[in-house]
C-alpha cells in the first residue's frame, strides 16, 4: 500500500507540471486552454526534434526549450489570445479547441503517429532503493521535486514579487489596473509565457518518462484539468494538492484492477465536483 | 492662468446612448473644484471621460495643454491625472499596502510615498498586511485616496467620496483634504452632499442630465440657483 501511495504521489507530480500552466491562465484571464495537453505534447516534440537534430544532452535541450516557450506563449497571448478575452468565454474555448485541432494534425503530419520519447541514457530505469524493499524511480523523484519547485516559484512569484500583484490586479479588476497604469494585455501574455515554460517543462518530462505522440494531448488535458479543479481554479498549491490526490487516487485504481486507474481519478473529480464545486483551495493566494 | 484641464464641448456615450452632452469644464492649477448633481446626471461620466475609461474625442479633453480625450488609462495616468473610483474598487487579492503599491506603477515623480501616506492615514500602516477589502468602508476610502495619491498626480479626481460612508466618516475622509491640497495638487469631486461640496470647494459644476446646469464660486452660489439646477426644479 505505501509503495502505491508513492508511485501515485510522483505521479501526481507529473499532473502538477501538466496543470500549473492551466491554472496560471485561469487565474490571471480567466481563460481555459483546452489546448493545454497538445502544446504539452508540442514541447515535447519539440525537444524530439531538436535531440534529432543535434545529439546533445536532452537537459540541455530543455533548457533552450523554456525561452523559446516563452517567447511562442508571449506572443501566442499578445496577438491570438487577447483578441478572444471577455466576459463571454466562448471565443478563447473555440480558439484554444482549434488550436489543439491544428497542433494535433501538424505532428501527425510531420512525425506520424508512432510514439516517441527522449532517451535518458538509462535515468528513466534508475530507482533508489528504500527500507522495506520499496523502490521509487530517480526520474520520477526528480519530476516530482521539479513540480513542488515550479509550484512554490509561482506561489512566490504571485505573493512576492511586483509582477505577481500585476497578475492578481488585472485578475481582480482589468479595468481599474489600466488605471494605475498597467498594460494588461503584456500582463496576460507574460503570464501566458510564463505557463509555456511550465508547458515545455511538463512536455520534455513526460517524453523523458514515457512515450509521447500526437493524439496524447486530450488525455493529459483531461488530467490538467481535473487537477486544477479538484485543487481549486487559481490555486497553486491546491493544484499540486489535487494532481497528487488524482495519481494516488489512479494508482489505487491501477492496483485494484489496470483498467480501473483512470476511472478511479474521474470518480474522484466527479466527487468533488458535486461535494464542493469551488475545489479544495479556491484562491491564488499562499 | 492658463487652464490645467480643460473639456470643450465634451461628449460621451456608452454604445448608442449619450452620456454627456457638450460639456465645457475648466480647471485651473491648484484649484478644489466640486461636481454635484442627481444620480444619472453624468458625473462620473465625466469623470471617466478624462481617465480614457469612457472614450472621448481627442481634442474635446485638454491637459496641460495636450489634447488626452481617448488615450488610454495607462497613457493619462502617465500625465498625471489619477481617479479614486466610485465604490472605491480596491483589489481583493491583494492587501492595503499592495493596493497602496499598485498606484505607483506609473512611477511618476513627486511627494507621495508609502511613509507620507502612513502618516496622513496613520491606521492603514496599522492594517497594511490585510487585504484591502476586509477594512471598514472608510478605511477603505483612505485606501483608494491613497492609492491614486501613490501616482504623484497633478490632478486628483475623486469620485463620490462619500458614497455609503457614515458622517462622522466623511467628515474624517475631508479632513485629509487640506493636507493633499497643500502640496499644489489640483482636485476635482463629485459629491452629492451639496453642503458639503460647497464648503470644501472654491468652485461648483452642477451637473444635470448629461450637460452643466450650473457654474461659480462655491461662496456665491445660493441654495436656490442650486436646487433650481441640480433637480431642474424652482426651490
């Protein structure tokens, strides 16, 4: 049981990585991202690519992945995005479900749908042995530390920093932020840069864990998703807290029976969508 | 002297509908001016129209002798020209001093600090760590008084300051009025209490459905010219 609960941890840490960039979105625009899950599965084609091209180190191909991110959400938001804000939702929905549309068909089109990953030169098989024969990966360990990180840097860049009060400012009232003078359209595209990174980061890891290919993208969308909703929509911490609950809840599942896994997360998402629709955390506070 | 503001003929509309109907405003340098009238008669119209948060024609507004009308906030605001809103629109997420922060992203030069504002509202340095929206109505005020003070405006316009607060309230939030003045600051209210807005003003525009009723020197403006152009009714 306890070695369940770990690997539903550290998968959970996983989801976190998939559903930060969401709930940063939703907490500065308000906006769904329905494409969440195919620009993840973007990145990590992109690194694919990349590694194919030149065969360097793969952390190394991250980490030139996370400004190029940065700078496609930036200007993804700035002149595609902004256009659909609102306070009818629809248009960003329609947008974004596009979107995923056409980045669906353009890795089809360019890299078929055979599944891919990144090789790790073997960090992928590693484990660290624990008292009482338990066993966890190094790579998971390490996503799940990566996750927490990324999760208290976006708690702290919200609480501390003057560009985190921009983003809950323009988040509380558009209107009255222009009025001291904020352009909220760049505040909504840094944000969008800043949950493209976290894209890229969650895609390169996922082709690093396992094997990626076009058609992933709504799945890891749905667990996103689920995740920032269990957790509370804007809340970054109640997101880390609801992507573990929905792996542990999944790994649960999976030992019960495989094809319960995914099944056993939706029912958790079912439940506390009826039991408490505000999700756990409901704030983008620390 | 040569006009700080100036609107003429300034119209406004909110899709078909007109707001404001040609209205001609001067502001001179250091001047407290009042704007009073009944509820609809565009005050805040008005108001908006100079901020850039209702689009107006570009010459219709002048400031400092630059034609503003439509610019956005942030480019106005840039100018020196900062709104306390009516309702006071704090920001709920974010606590009195991040709200009294916020008002000093234009980064606009001059006496206003977080210091100088602790000691003209010596209770929001008491209560800076809570979120703004949790103080009473008039602490909240201060806040938005505050906050538009942070941008170092030449111009301050105040928007119903004394919407929904008690009298004892107001009579504390108008009290901090002579000290934001002292500093040169050219002032603008609106403000329904007609006794009020004539002993705190050197000046008074009547508003009534969307144009000015009526304009002069607060000291001479007698109880009848007022109630004759604020309800269009002889007293």
């Amino acid at each position: 049981m306890i070695e369940t609960l770990l690997q539903g941890l550290l998968l959970g840490g996983l989801y976190c990585l998939f559903a930060l960039g969401q709930s940063l979105m939703f907490g500065v625009m308000r906006l769904t991202n329905t494409a969440q899950g195919d620009f993840i599965i973007l990145g990590a084609f992109a690194a694919i690519a990349a590694l194919g091209v030149a065969a360097v180190s793969p952390w190394l191909v991250a980490l030139l992945l996370l400004p190029v991110a940065f700078g496609f959400g930036y200007l993804l938001q700035r002149h595609v995005l902004n256009g659909t804000l609102g306070r009818d939702p629809l248009p960003s929905l329609v947008v974004t479900f596009g979107l995923a549309i056409v980045i669906q068909n353009l890795l089809l089109e360019l890299f078929s749908a055979d599944p891919r990953s990144i090789e790790t030169d073997g960090l992928n098989t590693q484990s660290i042995v624990l008292p009482g024969g338990l066993a966890i990966g190094v790579l998971p360990l390490l996503i799940f530390a990566i996750a927490v990180g990324a999760t208290a840097a976006l708690q702290w860049l919200f609480n501390r920093t003057a560009l985190g009060r921009a983003f809950r400012a323009v988040s509380d009232d558009r209107e009255i932020a222009e009025l001291m003078g904020l352009d909220a359209r760049k505040i909504y595209a840094s944000a969008t840069g800043i949950a493209f990174v976290l894209i890229a980061i969650a895609g390169v890891l996922q082709a690093m864990r396992t094997t990626v290919s076009p058609a992933d993208g709504p799945l890891l969308l749905l667990f996103a998703f689920e995740a920032v909703i269990i957790g509370g929509m804007g809340s970054f911490w109640g997101t880390l807290i609801g992507a573990l609950l929905l792996g542990v809840t999944q790994q649960i599942g999976f030992r019960i029976d495989p094809g319960w896994g995914i099944w056993a997360g939706h029912i958790v998402f079912l439940g506390v969508l009826v039991v408490r629709p505000q999700g756990l955390f409901p704030k983008t506070r620390g | 002297m040569a006009a700080l503001l100036e609107t003429r003929g300034l119209t406004a509309h909110y899709g078909d509908a007109q707001a404001l109907f040609g209205i001609d405003f001067d502001l001179a340098p250091g001047e407290l001016v009042a704007i009073i009238g009944a509820n609809g008669a565009g005050k805040s119209t008005f108001m908006k129209s100079l901020t850039g948060l209702v689009k107006a024609p570009r010459e219709q507004v002048r400031f400092a002798g630059e034609a503003i009308g439509g610019l956005p906030p942030g480019e106005i605001v840039k100018r020196g020209i900062a709104l306390v809103p009516e309702g006071r629109r704090l920001f709920p997420s974010l606590s009195v001093e991040e709200n009294l922060l916020m008002g000093a992203f234009a980064k606009r030069p001059g006496p206003w600090s977080l210091e100088r504002l602790f000691k003209l509202f010596p209770i929001l340095e008491q209560k800076r760590r809570q979120p703004g929206t949790s103080l009473s109505g008039g602490q909240q005020q201060m806040v938005a008084i505050g906050r538009a003070l942070m941008s170092n405006p030449t111009l301050l316009l105040c928007d119903e300051l004394s919407l929904g607060l008690a009298p004892i309230v107001i009579r504390e939030i108008y009290a901090a009025l002579p000290a934001i003045c002292a500093e040169g600051m050219t002032v603008v209210i609106v403000e329904q209490d007609v006794a009020m807005a004539q002993q705190v003003s050197q000046r008074i525009y009547c508003f009534q459905e969307g144009k000015v009723s009526l304009q002069g020197r607060s000291c001479n403006l007698t109880r009848e010219q007022i109630s004759q152009a604020y309800f269009g009714l002889d007293a």
